[in-house]
C-alpha cells in the first residue's frame, strides 16, 4: 500500500463487473475537489480506511469526471458502479495513488493489470513514464519526420555522407568519460529475450556481460514487456528463481553473474498499452524509464550501474535526444550525472557516417559502440532501396568479409579506441546442432573464425546467443586479448572513405536464397505474432533483424526485377508461386495439428504484403505490432 498525501479523499466502492469476471479490489483516489457524483459518507482519512459509501450509477469513462485516478478500473473488466444502498459491502483498499498526481493526469494503462503487474507499473513508476513522455514525445516525433525527410532525398539520388558540419568533432580530440570498473572487461557478451529462465541461464553462463533485450529478440506483447521487467527488478536484487512446471528443476542465480545491460526498443516503436495525453508513449522511452526508475538506485547500491545498449539510430540528433533523456531521468530520480552509461549498435548505414558524433553526444554516459552486423545489412537494403546498382546478392554471402562490412566494423573500432572507449563485436548466430556432429562442428567452425576475425582486428568483446558458445569465444579472447580490454590498440592505419562504406557486396543471386528468405521469413513472423522474438530456424538464431533481411531483399529483388544466377527475372507472379511451394512443404513437414494452432496464413499475409508492396516498409515490426496489440487490448485501465 501506498501512503495518501494528506491533500486527498479516499473513494472506496464496488463495482459491477462481467459476468464470470473474479472481481477487483478498487480503490479511486481524486483530488479534495473532484469527488464522485452522488458519493455519500466520503471521508477524509489519511490512514486510508473508509467505512462506508453509496453511489449513485455513473458509467466509468474518460470523461466521468473522477479526476487522475480510476486506479485499474477498466484493466478489471468493471463497467459501471452498483446501486443503492443495498450494495454497501465494503473492499479493502488494494492500492492507492502517491506523489505527482497532477503528472497522472491523462494516463492510461490498456491491456490486462493482473496483481503482480502492480509492482511494475506503480502510480510513481508510471508518473515517471508520463513526465519523460511529455518531455520528449514531440522531439522522438521530429526526429522519426527528419528520418522519412532523410530516406526521400536518398530514394531521390543522394547517398550517405560524412557531415560537412560536424568536421570539427571528427577531427578534434576528445574522450568520452571513464569506464566503471564493472564494464572495463566485456569481453563475451550473450544476448537474449527478457522471460525468465533465459534472464537466469544468461546472468549465469559466465559470459561478461548479459544484454536483456526488449528489442530484436522479443515480441512486443503486454505480457512480455511487463513480466520481462519484473524478472529484472527480481535479478537486480538477486532474488529470481524459476521452477520448470514440467521437469520440476529449479534455477537459481550462481555466486558470480554477467554484468546486466538492458536493451529498450527503437525510437520508431510506440507503446500501444500505455497513453499519455491519449498518445501512445514511445516504446524506447517506456521500457527505459520502468527499468531506471526500479532500479537504478539498487544498481549503484550494489556497485554496478543502469546500462543500456541503444538500437536502430540513424544519427547523432538521435543520440543527443538518448543522451536528454538520460540527464532528465537521473535528475529527476536524484541519480548523479553519468551514473548511465550505454552502448550504442551501429546498425543502420546513416549510422556509420556519424560514429564520432555519437559519441560526443553521449560523451559523459557512452559505453561504447557495437557492430549491430545483421540490422546493418537490412538497413544497407532499406537506405539504397531505389538503386538498381545496390541490388544485393544472397544474404548467406553477406559476411563481415565483405569489403563494406569491413570498412564499417574497422572504421569502428578506430572511432571507439580514439575516444577511450570499447568497440563491440558482432553476434555470430549459429548455434549448436544436436544429434549431428559434423554439422556442429561446422557451426562451430564459423564461430571460432568469426571471433579469431574480430578479436584480431581489434574488437574489445563479441557477441554471442547462446550460453554454449560462451566459452568458446572467451577462449578465442582470452589468448587474443589477455589484458580487460584493447582500446589502446588505436588502428592509425585505418583509413575509410564513403566510397568503402557504400560498396556493394558481390556474390550469387539464387532462387534457393529466394525460397529461403520465403521459408524463414515466414517462419519468424509466426513465431513473433505468437509472442516469441528469437527462434531457431536451420541451426542459426533468428531474431527481427534477420527476419527484416530476408522480406526486404525479397522486395529489393523484386522492385529491380533481378535476374538470377539461372537465368529467371524474378516477378510477383514467380514470387508467390514460390511462396505457395515453400508453404504448402512446411505444412507437410510441421504437420496440421502445429499449423493449425499457430498463426501461418496471417504470417503468409503479411510477409507477401511486406515484400510486394509498391513502397517499402520501413519495418515489419510496426505493422504487425497492430495484430499484437489487438489480441493484448482486452481490457483498459484508467488513471
């Protein structure tokens, strides 16, 4: 329970409620001035008891005139207050509002409020949420107007370019803050999603550093987002356990653990399940303020900090806006200055011409940058998707040998070490293959050359997505790097031009990759609309970022009505028999019981719909997202 301010009145009353519905326990808190019509007994009692109250019927709505706090009444499925006064059975108080309740104005909470949720989103915690929402709403909306400006003047003819007014902080010198203690050694990051025994099995797979992702590798659905920040408040303070339901097993965190940083969505993603001032709030802004404001003070008291990892930036004015609210959030909460700190994935090609800038914008709270390798070939697509001359080849031969992979993870690497800071490596998606040891051995193989490549070239750590791979890679930088980390390496011999960042990638165009962007795509899609946003297909870990290369070069090839390797020219009319081929043998193969309980013709739908449209879309995930949100918004819940 919360404490009252003693400026309030307490409002306790039952509702009617849906037949079959468990009931809620509701208390409604309003200003002094802003009592319930026809409310009767009302006391002002501080010590948050009431003893009695009738209520004329009144519907619950947006307009009701109840002031800031209907406290979940909607989420519990109530619809309007009983009547008389033969209804006088009182509630207990379940939960009351606390500080800024002029910030709760105009909040909204959509989707289910079981009890537990309540821990997650507190009147405090969602007060916290509205004020960085208000703040910088209209900015994210700039910025994402400034983006479609940007890709206009690229589909027009103009390409990618060092900024002429930025020449300054590229060429000066400068060091972004020092590293905490925690994070000077990051050599084995593993990533995943943030449900339960993934949260647990990662903090203990003794890699360095565990990135929880509310990103690439989770579904957005009101369950997983609020469950996964539940299991990090629990993992923060160490008391997270899991029990299999069918094998019983118990897990539990170890002795030592991974550093935790934590992965909110991108600046272009809205929080559907959550309004402020009837807008939805920015997803980025969401996940990042629930998890700062439960945490941060615990990080610090335990030694560690609130870090971060920043997706999908295309520039530094993204970056500088990461970096206000960041100060926001740590004055606002009493949290000193510099206290975040945050990684950010260089993933998208705009990206890459403003390295050093990122950097000086986030110069006081920056952890480095990271090789994001697999968005950074889904935006290479979507950032040259009108030249027929950046047609790229088969998606399996897009590795970071590629010329303009290497010029953008070397120019990385230069970039980080001048400025005193890590420079990340790439995730290698395999993964082990069971009951097959030469195909294993063949995952494996690529594994050790992909991090012989990066900690070679320079790379402070790597990524990896599964704890099996774990030691396999701190093996690789533990005889490569021995010392926490190499930032001293400085790479002056490096020298990259926009020529090199924008050299397209050569090799084989096949109708077998065709038929197999097909498969997986759809694949995935299924899974992501079923609440899953890592899934292993093939023996390699798909997350959204791949799934996003395979239905953008599929348009890609489409929109340039490209001429494979075997002669054909791809057009939508070969595509969709494709499409159909490769789906009625994934029927055969899952059988009809799995098909049937999953969501393949929308997942069909919907990857047709992405990779045949006259535009290309800027990312699946926003689209389908609306399919979520419809299965998510049964309820609504008013504050």
């Amino acid at each position: 329970m919360y404490a009252l301010k003693a400026s309030v009145k307490v409002h306790q009353m039952r509702f009617s409620k849906p037949r079959g519905h468990p009931g809620l326990k509701i208390v409604a808190v309003t200003p002094l001035d802003r009592r319930p019509r026809g409310a009767k007994n009302v006391l002002d009692d501080t010590s948050g008891k009431v003893n009695t109250l009738a209520s004329d019927s009144a519907p619950l709505s947006s307009n009701c005139g109840w002031g800031p706090f209907c406290a979940f009444a909607e989420a519990a499925g109530f619809s309007e207050f009983e009547k008389g006064a033969q209804n006088t059975k009182m509630t207990e108080i379940h939960q009351v509002a606390t500080p800024r309740m002029d910030a709760q104005r105009g909040v909204a909470i959509t989707g289910a409020m079981p009890r537990e949720y309540e821990d997650i989103l507190t009147p405090e915690a969602l007060s916290f949420v509205a004020h960085l929402a208000r703040m910088f709403t209209p900015r994210v909306n700039e910025l994402l107007a400034r983006r479609r400006s940007v890709q206009a003047r690229l589909d027009a003819g103009e390409r990618p370019h060092f900024l002429g007014e930025t020449r300054r902080i590229r060429e000066s010198d400068w060091k972004v803050a020092p590293i905490p203690d925690d994070i000077q050694d990051r050599r084995v990051e593993i990533t995943g999603p943030v449900d339960r025994k993934m949260v647990i099995n990662a903090l203990n797979s003794g890699a360095n550093v565990f990135m929880a992702d509310f990103e690439d590798s989770n579904a957005p659905t009101w369950r997983n987002q609020i469950e996964g920040q539940i299991n990090l408040k629990d993992a923060v303070r160490r008391n997270i356990t899991y029990k299999n339901p069918k094998s019983g097993k118990t897990y539990q965190l170890k002795q030592k653990t991974a550093v935790l940083f934590v992965r909110p969505r991108g600046w272009h993603l809205k929080e559907k399940h959550m309004h402020v001032d009837r807008l939805p709030v920015p997803a980025a802004i969401f996940d990042f303020a629930l998890y700062f404001f439960h945490n941060a003070a615990e990080l610090r008291r335990r030694g560690s900090g609130p870090y971060f990892y920043l997706p999908k930036m295309q520039s530094h004015l993204e970056a500088r806006l990461w970096n206000d609210v960041f100060v926001e959030a740590q004055a606002e909460l009493g949290i000193p200055r510099g206290t975040v700190r945050a990684t950010v994935l260089i993933e998208t090609l705009p990206a890459a011409f403003e390295m050093d800038e990122i950097l000086w914008e986030l110069k006081d709270h920056s952890a480095g940058l990271n090789c994001g390798r697999w968005d950074y070939i889904f935006s290479f697509i979507k950032t040259l998707r009108e030249d027929p001359k950046a047609v790229m080849p088969d998606r399996g031969v897009v590795t970071m040998e590629q010329p303009c992979m290497r010029a953008y993870s070397l120019l990385l690497i230069k970039t980080c070490h001048r400025r005193g800071i890590h420079a990340m490596g790439g995730m290698a998606a395999q993964i082990p293959v069971k009951n097959n040891p030469q195909a294993n051995e063949t995952a494996l193989a690529k594994v050790r050359a992909d991090k012989q490549r990066e900690v070679r070239d320079g790379h402070d750590g790597t990524w990896v997505a599964h704890p099996a791979l774990v030691p396999i890679a701190k093996q690789i930088f533990d005889e490569g790097m021995p010392s926490p980390n190499q930032i001293s390496k400085a790479r002056a011999d490096v020298s990259v031009s926009e020529r090199d960042l924008l050299a397209v990638p050569k090799g084989p165009r096949t109708e077998a990759c065709l038929r197999n962007n097909c498969v997986v795509g759809v694949q995935y899609l299924e899974a992501w609309l079923g609440g899953l946003g890592c899934v292993p297909l093939y023996n390699l870990m798909e997350d959204a970022a791949t799934a996003e290369i395979c239905r953008t070069q599929v348009w890609q090839w489409l929109h340039h009505k490209v001429k494979l390797d075997d002669g054909q020219i791809i057009t939508r009319d070969r595509f969709g028999r494709m499409l159909d081929e490769e789906m009625d043998k994934l029927r055969r193969e899952l059988g009809e019981s799995r098909w049937n309980r999953g969501h393949f013709p929308e997942a069909i739908r919907l990857f047709h719909e992405f990779s045949t449209s006259q535009k290309l879309a800027d990312f699946l995930t926003i689209a389908a997202y609306d399919a979520v949100v419809a299965r998510d918004s049964t309820h609504t819940s008013k504050l």
